[in-house]
C-alpha cells in the first residue's frame, strides 16, 4: 500500500456537507481531474455516514465520530442542527492510483437545554451550545475490484500532537508538585459552578485578570470558522494546547513576566516553556500567577479554570484545556470546554472523557487549576 513512488499534493479545502446531500460539483476544487472528483464523491459520502452514525449510531469504532444525539440528550443537551466539515489538508498520491488523505473532519452541532438543563457560558444564562469538534483523520483511498470510485480501506484518527521543544533551559520550571484531581462523578453535585457564574457575572479579580475576556477569546478562536486558524498576534507551534490557553489568559489581562512570555519573532527560541507547554504551564499557573488554586475534583471546575490531563500516567501532563462554561442537569454539573490541538469548541467534560477512553486512554491522570475570582 502506497510503496510506489510518491507524489505530495498540498491542500487546504473544507467541503460543506449538511444533512441534505449536495451535487458533485458543490465540490469541486475548479479542478477537471477525475481522480479527484471521486476522491471528493468519497469523502461526501463517508460524511454522510458520519452524520448517520450521529443521529444512529451502529458501528462507532469504524467510523469515528466523536459526538451522538443520544448521549448529549442524557446531558440534557438536545441537537438541532448537524454539519460534518471535511477540510483537506494535504494528499500523497502513489503510481498505482492509491492515495494517503490527510483530513480534518470536524463535526458542528447545533444544541439546544431540555427543560431540566441550565447552561451558563460566558459568565452568561443560556439555553444554546454551539459546539465543533475537529479530529484529524489519515485515510488511505483505493479503487476495490471493478467498483467505480474509491474505497476507504484504512481510517486512523490521529492523536494530540506533543508539544514543542524548546531550545532554552534557563525558564525551566519544577513540575514534581503536581496535585492530582479525582475523577469521582459525585464531584459534579458538590460543584459550586453555577453559583458562582450568578455571582460573579463580570469585573476583574485582584491581580487584573478578567475571567470573561478570556473566555470570550476562547470561545471566538474555537469556533466555526475558526477550527484552522491561530491569532497571528502570537506565536504558533504544531501542538497549540498551552500556547492557547496563555493566549486567552493574556487576553485576560494576565501580567506577562520572564517565565511566562512569547515571541512571534523566534518563536520557538524566545516563548517561554510556561507559555506554550502543558506541564510548565500548569506549575506557573499554580505558584507565579496569583489567579489559581489547585482543584481536587475535575467536576468541579468553574468558568475561568484550567484542566489538565497526563494521558499515560508518566507525571508529565499533555494536554491544557480552558474552562468556559457550565452544563448542569439534574443538581450535577458538566464543566464546558474549548481546546486546540486538536480544536474543540464548547464541549463537555464527559465527552472529552468518554473520547479520551474511547481511544485507549485508560490510564490517564487529571489535573485542575480552579480559577480565583476575587
């Protein structure tokens, strides 16, 4: 498979699949190559399958979708409107008409609170999530015997990129006092989350930091239409999960310091390792900020807080994601969640647990920052 000679053939194209199917042409790359017509007849049509298997799901595990109507609908969350995204991003093409697909597939619900659900997401009351979840796909396409057009005969969802390196040891920080949060779901009926997005509606806490500001970048850099895109006002690296939690954070007013500073000139020499690393970010952000505590129950995490997940248990974390809202259903809360690396726009906690598990992540350690609001 793909061991003849290679061809790279770089692209950046989302094709727009709603529920209701589209003419060929409605995807066209204004190229006549036949080829890639059925490359993109495929692609429209493992998107319908995706949209099928979110409103029925059969066969999950092959088709890779991440969301369904019926587990939001017991977080209290009901869809109205569903959309899956492909976004090319590059093709290798070999000699014997095979195909290696780098793509984006990214999922956008439209969701609505059932009668017994109260969300709150930017310090605000709502009854609506807008939620897009992006996972990158490598997809090997081939003709199958005699049928017409290509077939899918691999499809392998790519994890979380690692984070960069760095190429300087002088603003390394220790990362050995690292308090995990439990898991524990009864954490979700002790949250004071909601109380406190009453409470504190707007204004800054003691240090300047304004938790609605930054979670109003958040939710703007993670939205449709931005699943692809890095604010250019800062640096951007392969692994963007600390780097936009600290962008949001500075957003916020948060103070830039040595240790915790970037650059868009040299990037990767001039950012510290607190701005754009999970680990270092999650030790500055509990000693050198003054804006966090250390959570003991993930379920528990307000509008404004930090979660953090080691994915194999090795005491390095992995990943960042940013606090911006509360999902609660019958006393019990479900904190919101934008990300990047990979980009995820208002998600809950228990789907990003439920995917995490879902890819064989069933080792991992997670820690939480709750955010200080006064």
């Amino acid at each position: 498979m793909l061991n003849a000679r290679k061809k790279i053939i770089p692209l950046l194209t989302a094709l727009l699949v709603p529920t209701l199917l589209l003419p060929a042409n409605a995807y066209a790359y204004g190229s006549d190559n036949v080829e890639m017509q059925e490359i993109q007849q495929t692609l429209h049509q493992y998107s319908q399958e995706l949209l099928a298997e979110y409103h029925s799901p059969r066969t999950r595990s092959k088709l890779n979708i991440p969301l369904t109507a019926e587990e939001q609908a017991k977080e209290g969350l009901i869809s109205k409107n569903v959309e899956v995204v492909p976004t090319i991003r590059s093709i290798q093409s070999s000699d014997d008409g095979e195909y290696l697909i780098d793509t984006d597939m990214t999922v956008n619900v439209s969701l609505d609170a059932d009668s017994d659900t109260v969300i709150y997401v930017n310090g605000k009351r709502t009854d609506h999530l807008d939620q897009s979840w992006t996972s990158t796909h490598i997809m090997e396409f081939a003709h199958v015997g005699r049928q017409r057009g290509y077939s899918i005969i691999s499809d392998k969802v790519i994890d979380e990129q690692d984070p960069p390196e760095y190429a300087d040891a002088s603003d390394k920080l220790p990362t050995e006092d690292k308090t995990p949060a439990s898991l524990d779901e009864n954490g979700a009926l002790e949250s004071e989350a909601l109380n406190k997005a009453q409470t504190y509606a707007f204004g800054d806490n003691s240090v300047g930091v304004n938790y609605i500001k930054a979670m109003n970048y958040a939710n703007k850099w993670t939205s449709p239409g931005y699943e692809h895109k890095m604010n250019s006002a800062y640096p951007s690296f392969g692994s963007n999960c600390a780097n936009f939690v600290s962008q949001a954070l500075h957003e916020g007013g948060m103070t830039l310091t040595r240790l915790w500073n970037y650059s868009t000139v040299l990037p990767d020499k001039l950012t510290t390792r607190a701005w754009m690393n999970a680990d270092s970010n999650y030790s500055y952000m509990k000693h050198y900020s003054h804006s966090y505590d250390s959570l003991d129950n993930v379920w528990k995490a307000w509008q404004g807080s930090i979660l953090y997940v080691d994915w194999t248990s090795n005491n390095e974390i992995d990943h960042a994601m940013f606090v911006v809202g509360v999902v609660v259903k019958d006393g019990k809360a479900n904190p919101v969640i934008d990300q990047k690396t990979e980009n995820r726009h208002q998600i809950t906690l228990t789907e990003s647990l439920q995917h995490a598990h879902e890819q064989g992540k069933n080792n991992m350690t997670w820690y939480g920052l709750q955010y200080r609001y006064d």
